[in-house]
C-alpha cells in the first residue's frame, strides 16, 4: 500500500485499513504468512523520514485486529529501486 498517502489521506487510509481487515479475517484461522509492503518510500525524503513514517504506521496499527501482520512481516519499499526489490524478493521467495 501506499505509505504517503496512508499518512496523508483520510479517506485512503480508511480504505487500506478495511483491505488489511479483510485480509486479516481470511488468514487468521490458517497457517499462511503475509507480507506487507509499504510503498512510495521515496515520497519521504530521507532514512528519518522513512523511519518516522514507518514508526507512525505501527502506532497507527498498534490496537487493530490486523496489528499482527505488521509485527514481523512488514517492510516499506521504494519500488522503482531494482536492486532494491530483486533483494527484496529474493528474501521472500528463498
């Protein structure tokens, strides 16, 4: 999802939460693992920045029933980085 805009946007965050809430219910009673990925990192304009907006999402999620996916799985990207994503995705799909 789009990190900036989850930030920025009342109405986009709204929307994320209600996805991350479906997704939550259909995986809760099973074994499968779920990532999920923060995008438009470059939206922020340096490690600070990534940081704090990546902290402010975990606060955000903190109480939610879907807090737990973002307890271990969850990364923010900038996804026009090829080296970036293909590093990424190596971890994921070893």
């Amino acid at each position: 999802f789009n990190i900036h805009s989850y930030l920025s946007d009342e109405i986009y965050n709204l929307n994320t939460r209600a996805r991350l809430d479906f997704i939550n219910e259909k995986i809760k009673d099973t074994s499968k693992e779920v990532v999920i990925i923060g995008t438009f990192a470059d939206r922020f304009e340096d490690d600070n920045k990534r940081k704090s907006a990546f902290n402010k999402i975990l606060d955000s999620v903190s109480n939610k029933p879907y807090g737990s996916l973002f307890k271990i799985n969850f990364v923010i990207l900038d996804m026009r980085d090829k080296e970036m994503l293909i590093e990424f995705l190596a971890k994921i799909f070893v």
